[in-house]
C-alpha cells in the first residue's frame, strides 16, 4: 500500500498523535492548557478530536427527520461538521493560550478513502502539508472521522471509531514516537468503572487482545483503529483526558505464547443492556427458506451470536443480541407462526441484558469454568445460558440481575486479591 510515509529520519522528530474526545467549550480550554504543557516540554503534536458529546447523533437524528432514506454522500457532508466545530475551537483556544495551531479537515491532512460513504476504508495516508506546519513549531489539529475518496474526491466518514483510527493512520504516516488515545477513563479497564466501581486499569494488552475486547463491547478503543494499529504495528497508549495516569499500553505480544490455562480467566468483562432471546422452532419440516434467508441476514447486520441445531423432525435457531437488531426479524418469525402455527413457533424475550467475559481460552470449556458457575449460583443464577467461542464467554441473564452479578463476577474472576 502507497501510504505516503514520512519518517523521523525525513526532519520531523519526536511526534506524538493524540485522539483527544472533548465534550464542551470548557473542556476544549483545559485541552489547550494541556496542550501548551506538552508543547513546552518539545513535544511536536498532532492532535485528532472528534465531536463533542452528542453531537453526531443529533446530526443523524436531524438527517432522518428531514429524510427516512438520507443520500449517503449527503449525510457524510452533514456527519462531518461535528468534529470540524471541535477543530476550530481547539485551535482558536490554542491560539488564546498563545499556542500556535492550524486546523486541518481529513482530507486537507490527506486521509485518502474508497468511495464507501458513511463506512469508508482508509486506503493511504499523504500528509503533505503537515510537515510544514509542525517544523514551523505549530500545534496541528485534525478533524477525526473523515477522509476524502480518492478517486471521486467527495468527503466520507470512517463509521464508529474512526477518530480512533485517523489517529493511528496519522501515527504512522508520519513516523510518530508513539500514539495516544485519550478517553473519560484512566485507560483499559477491566470493566465499566461507572458501572463496576472496583473495575482496574490494564497496564497491557497486545493487539489481539485489544480486538477481542472491543468485539466483546469495549468502547475505549475501536477495533478498527486497533486493527489498523496491528497492521502497521503502531503502539498505542490509552489514557484520560483529564487526568495524568499510567494508562494502557497496546502493542505486540511480548515474550513466548503461555500454554492454555486449565481454567478460564477473563481479562475483562462487558456489559450489554436492553437485549433480547429469540427462539425459532420448526417441527416436522425444513424451516421456510424465506425465515432462514431472514436470520441469516439479522447475523450478518448485527452484533449478534446464534446457535442453529437440527434433531431428528426438530428444527431450532436461537439468537440472543440487540433488541433494536432482532425485534424485526422476531416479528417475521411471529407472522410466520401465525400462517403456520403447527410447522412454526416462536419464542421470544427482550428484558435481557448479556455479560461478556474475555481471556484466555482454556484447555477444556467443560473443566475450566468452575470459578463461572460458582458465580452464578452465589447470585441465584446457576441456570443462566452461556455460550463459549474462542476466547469469549456470554452470559444471558434478566435485566434486573445485570448490574449486580456484573459486579459479583468482577468481584469473584478479575479482582486481585488485597
């Protein structure tokens, strides 16, 4: 891949990209302040931010009032604006703290896409202009997010995460020493810290790891950016943006593969609210292609984990994932039954929530989850599903349980002891 590199050895020493989320103008102040520190102590900076707070999510929201089916070049033209705002107020706060700074939008810094609107791929980095500016002894600050597709020209957006990910394509196009990804948390935890308050910090991870978690739901950082960062292995620190802490290192594995453990041990574990547990059961026949093309179809769109098992006359598919993901294809499945009540019935229940822990896998799922069962029966639990793939172990269990058996399985696999 032609990636426009410029390395250190070019005349640009000593780099570091940032991944900066601000919230409101208040917080933009105490970045620049942050930043004229950082600035004083030699430090060449780039800084990436995104939108603040909502403000994506509103632009969306306004794209579908106005329009149900939005053009999509239309709506990366709107998309962008979010981290154009924080672009300009962090450099006009720069600037106010006698900082020099220049803002730059994805494609003025040379993100370089295809053409896929609202889910573009970044196919090379060329930051032309940006090495200019830093020898200059200026801040550079560049929108997140978006890109510019080289064959067309339009502007795209990189999806979810991708602030996260022009920061680490930016890292490496430019030879950076290192990469940061500051967020609201001291860095990698081992679970929500707002919703687990004993969760700990990672020190490490390596990029397999990072991936998994943010399979699993951990929105520190995107696994896109995580992806990116293994590919061109690009070390990644994640820290706070308002505070100085250790943070979380992310790189390549270190030392020899360990053997598979007897038992399992997560590294971490993910909440997931407002989920469901759709059930379809087809008795004495094939299931109707229309229902399979269906299922198969909500699997591929989705964040969803499915089991499909076929005994004798008896036909089942079970799914457990978001509401919002699986409420369509459960009413297809329901408007079947209704057609054809003794071929086809339907079970569903959308007051869930899933608990996904991440680690090791074990040398046997059937003899290392011990410390998991006992768990769950000291909260009441003992019958809840799970299902094991890979390194991962989910949960199902009722709403109301979530948050406390969150913080019992905290408490019992990834606490360390005093």
């Amino acid at each position: 891949m032609n990636d426009g590199q410029v390395h250190p050895d070019g005349g640009i020493p000593d780099i570091v990209v940032g991944d900066v989320a601000v919230e409101g103008v208040d917080p933009v102040l105490g970045v620049a302040r942050d930043l004229k520190a950082a600035r004083l102590e030699g430090q060449q900076l780039v800084v990436v931010v995104s939108a603040m707070g909502d403000t994506t999510d509103r632009l969306a929201a306004q794209a579908y009032a106005a329009n149900a089916h939005p053009p999509r070049r239309e709506l990366d033209m709107l998309l962008t604006v979010g981290e154009r705002i924080s672009m300009s107020l962090l450099s006009m706060a720069l600037a106010a703290e006698d900082v020099p700074a220049v803002s730059f939008t994805g494609s003025q810094a040379g993100i370089i896409t295809d053409c896929s609107h609202t889910d573009a791929r970044i196919l090379a980095v060329r930051p032309i202009r940006l090495p200019a500016e830093l020898a200059a002894g200026k801040v550079v600050v560049v929108a997140g997010f978006q890109g510019v597709c080289g064959e067309t020209k339009e502007i795209t957006t990189l999806g979810r995460g991708g602030s996260d990910t022009t920061a680490v394509a930016l890292a490496h196009a430019l030879g950076a020493t290192r990469c940061e990804i500051l967020k609201d948390v001291p860095g990698v935890m081992t679970a929500d810290p707002k919703l687990v308050p004993t969760a700990q910090r990672i020190s490490r991870l390596d990029y397999d790891d990072m991936l998994r978690l943010a399979a699993a739901g951990c929105g520190v950082v995107h696994a896109k950016a995580v992806a990116y960062a293994r590919e061109h292995n690009v070390d990644l620190f994640v820290g706070s943006s308002f505070e100085n802490s250790p943070g979380t290192t992310i790189g390549a594995p270190a030392g020899s593969v360990p053997e598979p453990p007897s038992a399992f041990r997560p590294l971490a574990l993910t909440v997931g609210r407002q989920q469901a547990q759709l059930r379809v059961i087809a008795h004495g026949t094939a299931a109707p292609p229309e229902l399979i093309a269906s299922l198969r179809g909500v699997v591929a769109a989705g964040p969803v984990t499915a089991e499909w098992l076929a005994a004798g006359d008896l036909w089942t598919w079970e799914a457990w994932g978001p509401v919002q993901h699986l409420s369509a294809v459960a009413a297809a499945a329901r408007d079947l039954a209704a057609a054809r009540p003794d071929v086809i019935s339907v079970h569903w229940e959308d007051e869930k929530g899933i608990i996904t822990l991440v680690g090791s896998r074990p040398e046997s799922w059937s003899l290392g989850l011990e410390d998991v069962a006992t768990a769950l029966a000291s909260a009441g639990l003992a019958a809840a599903p799970r299902r094991s793939d890979g390194d991962t172990l989910r949960i199902l269990v009722p709403a109301a349980k979530l948050t406390s058996l969150a913080a019992t399985l905290h408490t019992s696999l990834l606490t360390d002891p005093a």
